[in-house]
C-alpha cells in the first residue's frame, strides 16, 4: 500500500451537504425496518433507500450509480465519475446490536471475505463498507482494510460463516482501532434525529470516498502527527477557543488511539462533542466521523506510546510559551535519572519518595519504575494522556502545586481529609520526617515569569499571581516572586518546613539566571541555598527542548538539604551537553558540547561587585542637577521616541546616555540592552555618562557588547573588573575607542532639530561631546573639500569633551588601528556632506562634529569602491580590538570561563 504523509489535500474541506432523500422517505424506511419478520426485510429495506439516495436523486446527471450484487454481496453501489469514484460495500443484518465491537467485527470479517472475491474475480476494490441492521448502522474506509486480503485467512469458508469460521480474522478486527466508529442510530420515535442521522451517514460516505480516485491509508508517524493535529483542529473543531490547547490535543490523542469511550457525540444536541468532564463542544460531526478513518489507527501498544508521548508537543506555540512550560525529550530525561542515581545511589528509585509535582503527560517518569511515586499535574487533560504510564505510582493526582494546600500546615490540619493532596501522600510525608526517608522532588516546573523581556516590554503579570507570589512577598523574597520556577522551589521549601523533613532532594530543569546572582535574585537565593546546597548537574541548549529558543541554557540540576557543615558557594560546574547522533551506536547520546570546555561554570554576582554599581559608584551621594535645557528623549540615534512617557532623565553637562539593562551577557548582546546616546534615552534602564564616571562608563559599554554570545554564556553577569590590574588602563582607552564605533553607538550632533540645544550660547545646536577629532581638525577637512556649510558651523564653536580627552592618551596598537581607519572613511565622504545634506537635511550632516553613526548614513547614501574598501578595512580592525577586549574581559575575572 502506498503511504504518504498529510496534506491538506488529502481530507475534503467542509462543504455544503447534499439532500437526497425527504421525510417520506425516512418514514418508509422506519416503518418497513420496524415491521421486518426475517433478515431479508432488513436487506430489501436498506436496498430501496440507499437506491433512492444514490440512484434515484443523484445530484449530478453526468455521474450515473448501479446498484449490484456480484458475488452475492448485498449491495454494491458503483459510480461512474473518474475522480470520486465511489464503491459502497453493503451489508445488512438483523438481531445484532452494532454499538458491540463483536458485532461490528461479525460484519466487517463478513464485508472483508467478500472484498478479497471482488478483488480475485471482478477486479473491483470497494472504497467504502457501509454495514446496517433494524436500528443502527457504521461506515468504515475500506482502505484501511487492504491488507488484510493478503493475510493468510480462512479464504474457503463463505463470507456469511467468516465470523464463526475464521476466528483468526475475528480476533484481528476486534483489536484492531479502525472499527472504533461512531455508530448511527435511528429509532421510530425519534424521526427528527433519525432523519439528521441519515443525512450524516450520507455525507460521511460521500466524503469518505473523495480521494482523488487514489486509494491508499496513511499511518500514524511522529512525522505527520503534527500535520494531523493541524488538520484535526481545522476540520473538526467549529469553534476551536471552545477549548485549551491542552483538552484539543487530549481529544485528538483519544480518539486516534481509539479510546473513545467518554467521548462522543451527543444523541440529542446536533454537532456537539461530549467530554469526559461533560462539557459540551461544537464540531462537524461528519468531519469528525470521517477524519480519522483516513488514517491506519492499527497501532502497537509502542507505538500508541511514542504518538502519546509527543502530545506535548502538539500543545499550540503560544498558550505553551505563555504558561512557560514545556515537554522534557526522553535523551534528557534519562540523563536526569542517570544524575539522580549518581547522587541519591542506584536504588533511589526504590529507596525514596519520589513527588513529580508539575508531571505533564509524565516525560520524566513513564520509562522508569518507582516504588514509591507520586505524580501531579494542574491539568486533568495531562492525566488523561498519561493514565497509562507509571501503573505502579501510588496517586496520579490533579493538583495546582503553587495554590492547593498553599495555606495548610501539618500541625494546625493533622486531618489529611482537609487537604488536597491524597491521604496517602500526606501520611507519607510525615513519616518520612520521622524516619528519615528520603523525598525527592523531581519535576520540569514552568520557566515563565510575570516580567517579558522581549522587543515590546508586554506584560505577563497573571501568570504569576498565585498564592505562592503572595506568600513570597510576604516572606520577603524579593523579585523572584514573579517566577513560577522560583515559587516551586519555595513551595518545596515550605513543605520540608512545615512536615518537618530532614532527608530532601530536588532534581529540577530550569533556568539557570539565579546561578549568575544579581539583584533580582539575591533575597530568593540566601533563602533557598541557605537551607539546600547545589550538588551536581547538567548545562544544555534550550532548542533540545522542541519548539523553544535555541539562544539560552537550560540546566538540570540536584540539591539536597544543607548539614551543618556544609559551606556556602557562589560558583556552580555543570557538564556543558549536548544530545548528537552517534553512528556507531545508531541512537541518540549526550555529549560535550566543547571538548575543551566540557565544564561551564556560573558565578553569583552581587552588589556592590557588579558591573553596572561599580559604573555609578562615581556618582553617587552626590547631587546632580537637571539639565536646564530641553532635550529629545531618543529610541536610536536620529529617532526620537513615540512614547508618551518616556522615562529618561538628562544630567547637567552629560556626555549622553547609556542604557545599561542589568548586567547579563545576553541582554547586552542581542536584546538591545545596551547603547548610548548623546541625549537622554526614553528606556532610562542605565545612567548619564559624566566625566566622572565616563572611564567605567565605556570598560563597561565595551565588555557588555565585545564578548561574543553563545546560549551558554547568555545567562552569566559580569562582575567589576580588577582595576589594579596592569592592564586596565590599556583596557579603559581601548575601550573608549569601542565605544565610539560599535554598532550601538549612536552618538550624534543635531542642527535646527526642534531647536535642541545643549550649548549656551547656540539656540539650536545639539552638540555630540563624543566626537574625537579638534575642531581645527575638522576646518582643515572642510576647507580642503569646500564643504561651507560644515565649515560655517564650527564658527564660535570649540572641542568636543572626547577629542580634548584623546590628546593626552597613548592609544594601543589595536585601538589606534580602529581610529585611523575611521578617521580615512571620514575624509573619503567629506564631498559628499553637501550633496547628503541637500537630500536629507533631517541628518544633520552640516554638523562639524557629525557622530559615526550619521557618517555610516554617508557610505550608505553615496557607495563607491574606494569607499566601500575602506569600510571592509574598518570593521577588520574593529574586529581585532572587539576580541582583543573580550579577552580582556576574561584576563580581567569579570567573567569566568
């Protein structure tokens, strides 16, 4: 049989139904089914609607139905359109009960014996089996049934006897989940039900049998899975917000396993779907019924248990990344338990109480057996999924771990009745404080936070209020109550409080940001490693994760409650991993990421040793006045921004502006967490560049944005850097020429621009104190090139604050190198000022003292060769200063390796 996976082609779209019988007609029916006296009646009866319906009232005059009867079958409907060529299989009992899997077995094995003569004698493969009685009736996709016409069955026995003489078959159809349909219903004294239950077994035969005159099955892959669910949710659901991402896969997964038995479509309420919680949703109730027939549901139990597995993946992008949490792949949950047992022994899993308290579908725990499990989850659809993993778990258990119980204690409720939690489970964990048994908490928690600190600023503040935030506040634990990832650490360490618990493990995947310290986390980290101390772990990227980022770590790591001589530590070592493709082995392993590097190590930093305190410390206890001028509150360089709340505040004489967004690698690399303007910046996450501090100022701009990003380092802070150093002077001019050049330098001189000034005695000049050439300098240039408006505004006008600095630095050779290079592309596109200045005067290019960024606007407005040359030979030694400084960095400790 050919195979291939989904596309949208291969299931018809909705479509409007096709009426081709009336209420005359389904009375007739009724009244001859309800006065049969032997089977043959039930057949005549059958025969004479489904002729009506197909023959009589066909809708198209070109595409002609026959009804016959070769080999004896009781029907065979056959069309003659080339494209949609149905084959309707019929058969008709009476005295069975077709809601039976038995039954409906009888008639397939008997539809099956037919289909396997048709196919030897007469050439003809049915594409539909449409199989009846006195009061119901089912459809199945007879390509799904194929192959069973080259097994070795009891061939010689006649159709009709198949069920009773060819046990064989019977027993293969009855596991066999393609026959887990809906079955019709219809019944007298329901004649406006019955009637729609008519048209729909109509609709689903048509539909059925719109293959493109292909005929084939596809199988049920982890490749097409996804395809499926897309399909599912287009096809079925009317009304898909009706509910969760995670009830829309439950229901999915359910019925393509065929385990359907608590859902179904309401006998009463047309086009609803009932659910096991009762709920009542709006499907197409023939997609429903025909959709998953196009697929072979003929599944192993691994193979139900590989689909089943990837159910979190299916869960919809954005309610995922919302909620923050994500599926755990099987390589990493195996290396997790190859970590636990290197720390808790072999036999923890006989040994200890194990708690998965945010178990998901159960990724962590379903390959392994405990002796003493428990597994929780706030979502009773994940239950469901996963009801057939870890049979020998104690409770598998709906409990939202950051609210349920959140406010009971052992001693004030001794009543295990009053809790959420099972009674065995709280018996459990009291004991265990009395005999010491070890209680391991062993989860993936939610990664997400009330804070997004992506392009737009958006909120997530819901996510997070939960009565652990509560708690935390009120318990003083700073920031970090905004984490759901934190909370469940202090969940865990209310719990080993309030039972008293003196043998605790927690193995949890998270992020690693609290490894790195920083303000945020500095009251959640004195609490939680004052009572736990990090033992082991494993540092990995979070694509591993599917459908994550690939440009941040994850790390997976033990803690166990601290003894009292256990000393703190404010550096962490993890195996920096990574899953690969070993050939040899055929299968996925764990391995180094760096055969060099295979250990990563994470520093807590704090204040007063961080690098953006370090960079105030010059300024403050001391006051500052306001600028007593207006200024723009700037988004870029030349962009002012459209907020109506800026937030920015310009000092007295400041150089500009620097937004400093806390101090972590990967804030100041790829987030635009880092950049610096000569006016006040509407972000005001950073400071006002003075002469005071304008050294720190640029080591810190240079360190945040040369040091090159990995997702290994994404996470990790930068502390101050050894200023006894030999080398820092050498770092701080290097850096300040980095500074002038990077991509996120945006110092620029603004003319007539709002009439912006910072100088007292011009009206409407914004003057750039970053530009490093003197102002006779720059007469010469503008006299040489004959460029009289840049010439005529350095009239009255004096140095900038950096060139007068520059005159009395000896810069490194890398340094001088970048200088040079920029000073060449600035004297290549003076003659180009007066023609850029004509057409975008908004540049402000007339500005003697024109930053860098409104210099590159020249190469960009007028490229030649030359100039183009000498811009490949800048970023080259720019290149070369940038590595040089990243080195520094390291040579310096203000970050580790």
């Amino acid at each position: 049989m050919q195979s291939r996976l989904l596309s949208t082609l291969d299931i018809p779209k909705k479509e409007k139904r096709v009426k081709r019988f009336n209420t005359q007609d389904v009375n007739l029916l009724m009244q001859k089914l309800a006065t049969r006296t032997v089977e043959k009646d039930v057949e005549d009866a059958w025969r004479e609607f489904f002729t009506t319906v197909f023959i009589k009232h066909r809708t198209d005059k070109n595409d002609e139905y026959v009804m016959t009867s070769p080999e004896g079958v009781d029907g065979l409907i056959k069309s003659n359109n080339i494209i949609f060529a149905l084959k309707l299989l019929l058969e008709f009992k009476d005295g069975t009960n077709l809601d039976n899997i038995n039954d409906r077995a009888r008639v397939t094995a008997q539809c099956i014996h037919y289909m396997k003569l048709l196919n030897d004698n007469e050439g003809i493969k049915p594409n539909v089996i449409c199989g009846a009685d006195q009061e119901k009736a089912f459809v199945l996709y007879a390509p799904n049934f194929y192959d069973y016409l080259d097994k070795s069955y009891n061939w010689n026995c006649s159709p009709s006897s198949a069920y009773k003489e060819d046990p064989k078959l019977m027993r293969d159809l009855i596991l066999d989940k393609n026959l887990a349909v809906w079955v019709y219903d219809f019944k007298a004294d329901k004649p406006r039900q019955t009637k729609i239950n008519l048209q729909e077994l109509v609709d689903e035969i048509n539909k059925l049998a719109q293959q493109n005159g292909n005929e084939y099955q596809v199988k049920v892959t982890g490749s097409n899975i996804s395809g499926m669910f897309a399909e599912f949710k287009r096809i079925v659901l009317n009304k898909p917000n009706q509910v969760t991402s995670r009830e829309a896969v439950t229901i999915f997964m359910k019925l393509l396993i065929g385990d359907n038995k608590d859902y179904y479509l309401h006998p009463n309420f047309y086009n609803k779907l009932h659910l096991p919680s009762g709920k009542l949703i709006d499907v197409d109730g023939i997609g429903l019924k025909t959709f998953f027939k196009h697929f072979n549901r003929r599944l192993k139990p691994r193979e139900q248990d590989r689909l089943l597995a990837m159910s979190d993946r299916l869960i919809q992008d954005e309610t995922r990344r919302r909620k923050g949490d994500f599926w755990t792949p099987t390589i990493w949950a195996n290396k997790a338990d190859t970590i636990l047992a290197e720390t808790f022994g072999k036999d923890y899993k006989e040994d200890a109480i194990i708690w998965d308290c945010a178990a998901g579908t159960k990724n962590l725990t379903r390959d392994f057996i405990y002796e003493d499990l428990y597994t929780s989850t706030i979502f009773q659809s994940e239950i469901d999924l996963g009801e057939k993993y870890n049979p020998e778990a104690k409770e598998s258990f709906q409990y939202d771990f950051l609210n349920d119980d959140v406010e009971l204690n052992p001693i004030d409720n001794p009543d295990p009745n009053d809790w959420k939690m099972p009674n065995s489970l709280f018996n459990e964990l009291k004991n265990a404080s009395k005999t010491d048994k070890k209680v391991i908490f062993y989860t993936n928690p939610p990664y997400g936070t009330a804070n997004n600190f992506g392009k737009y600023g958006t909120s997530k503040a819901n996510m997070a209020k939960n009565k652990m935030n509560i708690y935390m506040k009120a318990n003083k634990y700073g920031s970090a109550a905004q984490q759901l990832y934190a909370q469940f650490f202090v969940r865990i360490l209310k719990i080993v409080d309030d039972f008293k618990l003196t043998n605790v493990g927690i193995g949890f995947f998270t992020k690693p940001r609290f490894f790195a310290g920083g303000s945020y986390w500095k009251k959640f980290n004195d609490k939680f490693f004052g009572k736990f101390k990090f033992c082991k772990g494993v540092m990995f990227n979070s694509g591993e994760f599917n459908d994550t980022s690939n440009t941040w770590p994850i790390v997976f790591a033990i803690y166990t409650l601290k003894k009292n001589d256990d000393k703190d530590t404010t550096t962490f070592k993890f195996d920096l991993d990574k899953s690969d493709w070993i050939n040899e082995n055929d299968r996925m392993e764990v391995v180094p990421v760096l055969n060099d590097y295979p250990v990563k190590r994470m520093r807590m930093v704090y204040k007063p040793d961080d690098l953006s305190s370090w960079i105030k410390e010059p300024l403050e206890g001391k006051k500052y006045k306001r600028a007593p001028y207006s200024y723009p509150q700037l988004s870029s360089a030349m962009s002012e921004s459209k907020g109506l709340k800026p937030r920015g505040k310009l000092l007295d004489k400041s150089l500009g502006y620097m937004v400093f967004n806390s101090d972590n690698v990967g804030e100041g690399t790829t987030n635009r967490g880092v950049w610096v303007v000569t006016s006040s910046a509407f972000k005001a996450n950073g400071f006002n560049v003075l002469p005071e501090n304008l050294n720190r100022a640029v080591v810190g701009f240079a360190a945040r944005r040369a040091v090159s990003p990995t997702w290994y380092n994404d996470q990790d802070n930068y502390q101050k850097p050894d200023e006894d150093s030999n080398k820092y002077k050498e770092l701080v001019n290097d850096s300040l020429i980095y500074t002038l050049f990077d991509n996120a330098s945006y110092q620029a001189a603004y003319r007539n621009w709002k009439d912006y000034s910072n100088l007292t005695n011009f009206k409407t000049k914004w003057a750039n104190q970053w530009f490093w050439l003197t102002i006779e300098e720059m007469r010469d240039l503008a006299d040489h090139y004959s460029q009289n408006e840049v010439y005529d505004d350095t009239r009255g006008d004096s140095d900038r604050y950096i060139a007068k600095l520059l005159k009395n630095k000896v810069l490194s050779n890398e340094a001088q190198d970048v200088l040079d290079a920029a000073n060449n592309i600035l004297k290549i596109t003076m003659p180009d000022r007066q023609a850029a200045i004509i057409s975008n005067y908004s540049l402000s290019l007339n500005a003697w003292d024109a930053g860098w960024f409104q210099i590159k606007q020249l190469v960009k407005m007028f490229p030649t060769n030359e100039n183009q040359q000498l811009m490949d030979e800048f970023k080259n030694k720019f290149a070369v200063l940038k590595s040089k400084i990243e080195n520094e960095v390291y040579a310096m400790n203000m970050l580790i390796k």
